[in-house]
C-alpha cells in the first residue's frame, strides 16, 4: 500500500511537472506572437507614415501647380483644384501630427516641414490674388522666383528627413523584436526539451503508463463530447471539417441551419455541393482549397447554395490543418449567412439616398433647380462671414424680368416656365462657381458674388446679365425677347445681414424699373 501510494505521488509529480511545461511553452508561445503582433503594427505605422508624407508632398504639388495656372489662366477648375489640394494638405499634416504624437523628435521635424507648406500655401494665396488684378507679368515673376526653388529645396529635404527617420525607427524596432524572437524561440525550445525529459522519464513507470493511457483515453472522450456539444450548439455559424480533397468529414447544426443538408446527407460528399453550377464549373472549390494550403488560411465573402437551389453571401474563413511534420490533414471550415447584414447596407443606402433627395428639394426650385430662399439665405449669411474675416465684400442682386407677366398670359404657363428656365442657364453662366443665383418666386432672381474686392466688380456681372438676357431666346419654334431690371446692394455699406441686403436690393430694383427698365441700379438709401 505504501509502495502504491508513492507511485501515486510520483505519477501525479510527473504530470504536474509536465503541465508546468505546457503552460511555460503556451506563455512563451503567446509571447512569441505578440512580439510578432508589435513588429507588424509598426510596420503598418511606418507605411501610414511614408503614404501621408507622400499625399502631402504630391497635395502641395497640385496646390503649386493649380495656382500658377489659374493665375495664369484664370479658370474656375484650376481654382476649385486649388482649394481641393489644399483642404488635402491640412488633412495630411493632421494626420502626420497624430501618427509621430509619440516621438519628440520627429515633431521637431513635423513643425518645420508646417512651416515650410505655410510658405508654400503662402505663394500659391499671392498667385490667386494676383489674377483679380490682371497682372501676369508680376503672376509670372512670382511663379518663376529663384527664391521659390529655395522654398522647394527645403520643403523636399524636410519630406526626406522624415521619411528618414521613420525609415530608421523602423530598422531598430525591426531589430529589437527579431531579438526578443530569438529569446522567445530559445525559451520554447528549453521548456520543450524539459517538457519531452520528463515524459520520457514518465515512461519508465508501467503503472504511470497504465494510468496515463487510462486517463488519456478519458480525457479525449470528454473532449470529443465537449467539442461535438460545443459545435452543436453554434447555431449562427457552419463550421465542419474537410480533408485535404475537400471531402466533408463533419457537420454542425449551425451548417444544417444554414445549408440545408443533415449530417447523414451531406458528410462524405465533396464540399463543391455548396457552390453555384458556375463556380463548380470554374473550378473554383478546387482553387480554394489550394490558395489555403498555400497561404494557410482563406477568408473571403463568395456566394454559397442552400440544400433547396436557393443561394446566399456567406463570409467564409478556411484554415489548413496540418500535423507536427507539416503535412496538410485537412482543413477547417467557418461560414457565415451575410443576407441579413446585406439587405441592412442595402436598406441605409437608399434611406440616405431618399434623405438626400428631400434635403435638394427643401432647399432648391423645382421648376429651374436653383437654390430658393431658405438656402440663399445660409450662401449670403456664408458670404457675409468670409468677407468680415478678410476684409471683403459680398453683392446682392435682386432681378425682376421685365414683361414677363405678358409672355406668360399671352403664350400660356408651360412656354412662360420654359423661358424662366432658360433665363436661369444663362444667369448660371454669368456667375463664378463661389457665386449664388436662386430663384425668389415668380420671375423674380436673386444673384450672390461672393469674395468682391471693389463694388465694381458687382457693376461687371449686372451688366453682364442684362446683356446675356436681352439675346433672343428660342423656346420650342417661338424666339422671345425679355429684359430685366436689376438692384445692387453690397456688404457691408448696404447692410450687414441677409434680409437687411435682399431689400436693399430689392428698392434698388425698382428704381432701374421706374427709370427705363433694362438697366441696373445701385442702392442709394
């Protein structure tokens, strides 16, 4: 008895020990893949780095490029082309500060390449002011400055001392984490090999290996029933074993949910029975199976089949199974029904296509398309704040069609909204893309010249109009003539709001119609 009770003691000494082990090579094991996991963050880190350098440098390339041609052109795209490279520069340096936040040394780096894009911005802003003035040759001068290429110089070595040392953070943290894998690898195969001695020394015993076997045989049992159990019980996912051809060797209930088939229907055939005709015939099982024995693991979302011909989008996760020699046993399968989440994306997109749809028509003309009042009042109130932060003007043209009231009554309502919208085209090519032209009601238009340095600028665009509205307009096989009265108000000497500067505009209005008609008329009061 006593004998029996020290080989007891020895035995569960000996396991003891050797689960000690398994759980130093699990810790050593888990240490090794988040070693791994750091590596690869800062790599990831290091590529977002060098792609937001290269976003930036290419934004302020197009930032140069779009304000020396608009500077020299003067068209509207190269400006709107401007703004966009430049909202485009402001993001990249944000998101350069939030990715080096950690590293002192590189926002050192950060504050003088701002600096030098401010420089850069700094010239382009001098550019586009300059076109207003129609003075290519200092346009020209400014863009050909020899001290410009110094500015460029600098900009394109801070870019470089940057990536560079991006590029050399990510050598030594390279180095550092093959280090501690080293350690890591080291470490597992000691406990490994103390783990395998003392197995060995396990095995000397007869009776050990009588209650090993034992314990064993028990042990695997639960663990079959608890794995069955566990799988039964996942009724959201397929999940079901394969061997290396792709026959199916196991199936759970979340698989028969999901497919269709029992287990007794489908275990045993190849698991192609769950893909389309099409992509059977493409081969594609086969082509699945080898890109996971290949890379060790499949996921992708692909269409599935249903037991009743019926097919589905199922995200699909398959992982290759391999023994201690690395040969392929098989492959685990994971698959997922998307039908739910898809007809929810489906279901937002056109909910924010429709709310998308109401907001255009809240806020626009349905006859011509213009903005109508309510969003003529946020452009003016938009207008009115950029012009006080830099000093600037803001016009306001109120226009009244002259005889519009006699084509209408005379020609009837379908030929009088044809002309209106005729006269909105045209209004729309008189004005830049910063500018406003909205339809107050009737034959009533309201035009809004944004980014104004001098009244006369607003003097250019009435006259303008007045002469793009007097050509004859063809509409069906009938050529109509109308004129138009047009009142001026500027901010800030007219008024220092929106309402304030439509009336203004509108008593303007009335008295280019009491002198004459097809003129335009400031506002005096």
């Amino acid at each position: 008895m006593k004998s029996k009770s020290f080989s007891d003691r020895k035995v569960q000494l000996t396991l003891g020990s050797a689960i000690l082990c398994l759980i130093i090579v699990t810790i050593v094991s888990f240490r090794g893949m988040a070693v791994s996991g750091e590596s690869e963050v800062w790599v990831h880190h290091t590529h977002k780095v060098l792609e937001s350098l290269q976003d930036l440098l290419l934004a302020a390339d197009e930032v140069d490029s779009s304000a020396r041609e608009y500077g020299l052109t003067g068209q509207a795209s190269y400006l709107q082309s401007y703004k966009t490279s430049r909202l485009s520069v402001v993001q990249d340096q944000a998101t350069l500060r939030i990715l080096t936040a950690d590293n002192p040394d590189q926002q050192v780096r950060l504050a003088s390449l701002e600096w030098l894009t401010a420089q850069k911005l700094s010239r382009a802003e001098t550019i586009i002011r300059l076109q207003g003035t129609d003075n290519y040759d200092a346009i020209a001068e400014t863009s050909i400055n020899g001290a410009d290429d110094v500015l460029d110089d600098q900009f394109q070595r801070a870019v470089r001392d940057v990536r560079g040392e991006e590029l050399r953070l990510l050598v030594v943290r390279d180095a550092d984490a093959k280090w501690r894998l080293r350690v890591v690898k080291a470490l597992l195969i000691i406990a490994t090999c103390v783990g395998l001695l003392i197995a060995a020394l396990a095995g000397w015993s007869h009776y050990r290996e009588v209650v090993k076997h034992k314990l064993g045989w028990v042990a695997l049992h639960n663990s079959e029933e608890k794995y069955r159990s566990l799988l039964d019980g996942i009724q959201d996912y397929a999940v079901f074993m394969l061997d290396p051809v792709g026959t199916i060797v196991s199936w759970n209930a979340g698989a028969q949910r999901m497919h269709g088939f029992t287990s007794e229907e489908i275990v045993g055939l190849n698991y192609s029975h769950l893909f389309p005709a099409a992509d059977v015939h493409k081969r594609q099982p086969q082509e699945i199976l080898r890109m996971a024995d290949m890379n060790e693991r499949y996921q992708a979302e692909i269409p599935r089949m249903r037991k009743d011909g019926t097919s589905f989008i199922g995200e699909v996760a398959l992982t290759a199974l391999r023994d201690s020699n690395g040969k392929l046993r098989g492959f685990s399968k994971i698959s997922r029904d998307l039908t739910a989440r898809k007809d929810a994306e489906n279901n937002l997109v056109m909910v924010k296509e429709k709310m998308a749809d109401l907001t255009h028509l809240a806020e626009h003309d349905p006859l011509t398309g213009l903005p109508n009042r309510l969003l003529l009042n946020d452009r003016i109130n938009q207008g009115i704040a950029m012009a006080h932060r830099h000093s600037g003007r803001v016009a306001v043209l109120f226009l009244d069609l002259d005889g519009f009231k006699q084509v209408n009554d005379s020609l009837g309502h379908s030929v009088g909204d044809k002309l209106l919208c005729s006269v909105a085209k045209r209004l729309l090519a008189c004005v830049r893309s910063p500018d406003t032209v909205s339809r107050n009601g009737g034959d009533e238009f309201i035009l809004v010249l944004q980014e104004m340095d001098h009244p006369n600028q607003a003097a250019i665009t009435a006259s303008r109009v007045l002469k793009a509205l007097a050509d004859p307009h063809q509409i069906d096989e009938l050529e109509l003539h109308v004129t138009a009265s047009v009142g001026v108000s500027v901010y800030p000497e007219d008024g220092a709001d929106a309402k304030t500067l439509i009336k203004s505009a509108d008593a303007a209005m009335y008295q280019a119609k009491a002198s004459g008609r097809n003129k335009f008329q400031f506002c005096t009061a």
